[in-house]
C-alpha cells in the first residue's frame, strides 16, 4: 500500500480542484510546492488590510453556472465588475471598444458614426493580413490600432507588431453600446476575502510541502502515491529531451502609497509604448476598500528564463508542434494525469481550469 492516493505536484486551481473531489471521497493526497506558499497565481497577501494579487489581476468570470455554483460553495463572490481603463500618454478610453471609447476619441454619439469610421479605417487592409498590424487595423481601423492596441502588444510579446502573427489578434471585442463592463460572461466577482479563502477550502486535509522541487527528487514522490497529478510545465517534466518550449513571463513592483486612491480604478492599461509597463493594479478596488492607504502593482513583460515564473505560452506553430511532441509522451504514462496551463500549454482564464479539473476528475471516479 502506498502512503498517499495522489502525490499533487503544484497546488494551483486544478491541483486544488483535484484535492477537494478527492478529500470527499475519503482519498489522500500529498501536495508538492515548488513556491513558498499554495494558491499558484491566484494567490493573495494581505498588506494594509488589503488583498493583494501577488501575481497580477485575477477576476473570476464564467458563463458555466456548474463552475459558478463550484466556486461560490467555497466562498462567497462580490459583484466587483472588470471595467478596466486605458491610459494612451495622459487620455483615457473606457475598455472594451465600446461607444464611450468611440465618443472619446472621434468626438461621436451614435454606433452608426462608430461603425462608419472603423469601416473607412480599415479599408487600407486588402487581401488577407499578413500580421498583426494588419490584422488588428482589419478589425478596429487605423485610429484605435495606433492609439490602444499597438504599443501595449509590442510590450506584452517584446518584438514590433509586424514582425507578430496575425493569429495573436483573431479577434478585438467592439462593443457599440455605451458598456465598460469588459466580459460577456453570465457570473463575475472576486471572492469576498481574497482567493486564499478558496485555496485553503481546497486543499484542507491534505499534507502539504511547500518550497519543495517535486523534479529533484521525483522518484521518491513517485513511490508515495498510486497516482501523480502533474500541473507543472511538460517539457521540464521530460527534462527537456526534445527542447524548451517558450513563454512570455512578468515581473511585478508593488509599493504602499499613503493615500486612499490612486487611479480610481483595479486596472488602467498603458498603451504608449514608451512607457516600460503594461498596467498598474490597485488592489483595493477589486474589493471596494476604504483603507487609508492603497497598494499599487506595475506590471513589466519580460522574456521567459529559467527561474522565472511562466505566465503566457507562445503558442506559434514552433513552440505548438514542440508541445504536441511532449504531449505524445504524456499520453503514454499510465500515473501520472497532466493538467493546468503548464502542462497543457495553454493559455486558461480560471473558470476553464476548474472546468478541465471537474471534466478529468469525473474520468477517475472523483466528480
């Protein structure tokens, strides 16, 4: 008899998802944490009695009402709604395109208007886009490209526009109502207290190591469990026998300002591309705090290296023929399951990742 059910190496939403159903059903799990704490990248500190998202924003949003009844078992949600800003040297334009970003920036009332300027705007593009730029321009005109798009991208992906696929871009939501709510989806909120709230819910019982590298010493983890639930990323996992698959990764500066308000807003986007970072967060406002002092979060793009955390996959048809080659691998082991963005290399909002964990979870007799 082995000592644990299941060894869980990382301890994100699918790894803690995976706990849960199997804590239910009277399973035990041991859970493997490169970091020095769970949660992944939803995890929250508190600082001036504020919840701050240690590794960017994270907004639940879900139209899956089975997702949305998963979650709010765990904690209760508050209605906090992603209206985000973005701010193109000094002029700020409601995000998503909508009729008040059209209205700002043209000096118009009506989507009629709106529609007839994005149409002449993007008559320049003939034939298929052969990139970015030109994708982008095809979809929202040469104004909003310029002013909202351009300067945000080259930051996040570190190269010019042109020199980007056109499939980054498949499609840019406009919107002609006058809407700043940023999602389509049914249900959005953050839990009341912080995601730590549901990371503790999700992995009670289990036995926990935290700062522990489940790769060094893989064979003896291997030997307390029946089943390994892998969530870290696949190539590594293979000791890169087939080569690195590559990801856009962050850096964060987060600083205690002596003042109630900052920007107004969680989330203002920075679009010119002089400035070195994408976004400042303000964590207060994700929970309608009133503290007398606000904390703030710069958010830098940077090239993946090893040591750093992995955010985004560059999912170019490089780096997805590579995964496809590990993913051939993965198929064939017997027990180990692999899931989450890392070891799916994939790009998951959170409300996909507890939809994956529910799915795979109920093939093993757990959900």
């Amino acid at each position: 008899m082995k000592k644990y059910d299941y060894v869980l190496v990382g301890s994100g939403l699918f790894a803690g998802v995976w706990a849960y159903l199997a804590g239910k059903k009277g399973k035990t799990c041991l859970v493997v944490e490169k970091r020095d704490h769970t949660g992944g990248n939803v995890y929250c500190e508190d600082m001036e009695g504020i919840h701050v998202h240690r590794y960017g924003a994270h907004i639940f949003h879900t139209s899956n009402r089975e997702v949305w009844d998963f979650v709010n078992h765990l904690a209760e949600f508050n209605r906090y709604t992603n209206s985000p800003v973005a701010n193109y040297k000094g002029e700020m334009y409601n995000m998503p395109f909508n009729m008040n970003t059209f209205s700002k920036m043209w000096g118009i009332s009506t989507p009629q208007e709106a529609r007839e300027m994005i149409d002449r705007q993007r008559e320049k593009i003939k034939g298929e886009p052969q990139n970015l730029e030109e994708q982008a321009i095809s979809l929202v005109g040469e104004d909003l490209y310029r002013k909202l798009v351009k300067g945000y991208t080259e930051k996040q992906w570190g190269r010019d526009c042109r020199d980007l696929p056109a499939f980054i871009i498949r499609r840019l939501p406009v919107r002609f109502t006058y809407d700043n709510n940023y999602f389509n989806d049914l249900y959005q909120g953050i839990p009341i207290g912080g995601y730590n709230v549901i990371i503790d819910k999700l992995f009670e019982g289990c036995d926990i190591e935290t700062g522990t590298d489940y790769l060094k010493n893989k064979e003896y983890y291997d030997s307390l469990a029946e089943t390994v639930v892998y969530t870290g990323t696949l190539d590594s996992y293979y000791g890169y026998c087939f080569g690195r698959l590559e990801y856009r990764s962050l850096r964060f500066e987060t600083e205690i300002l002596d003042m109630d308000n900052y920007q107004g807003v969680a989330v203002v986007n920075y679009t010119d591309r002089e400035t070195p970072y994408t976004r400042i967060i303000e964590h207060k406002h994700f929970e309608f705090g009133t503290q007398p002092k606000t904390v703030i979060t710069r958010e830098y793009p940077a090239d993946w290296q090893e040591g750093m955390e992995p955010y985004y996959p560059v999912n170019d048809e490089r780096n997805q023929e590579l995964y496809n080659r590990y993913a051939r691998l993965a198929e064939k082991e017997k027990h180990v399951i692999f899931g989450g963005r890392l070891a799916e290399y994939k790009y998951y909002d959170m409300d996909k990742v507890i939809e994956s964990a529910l799915k795979r979870a109920g093939e093993y007799g757990l959900y």
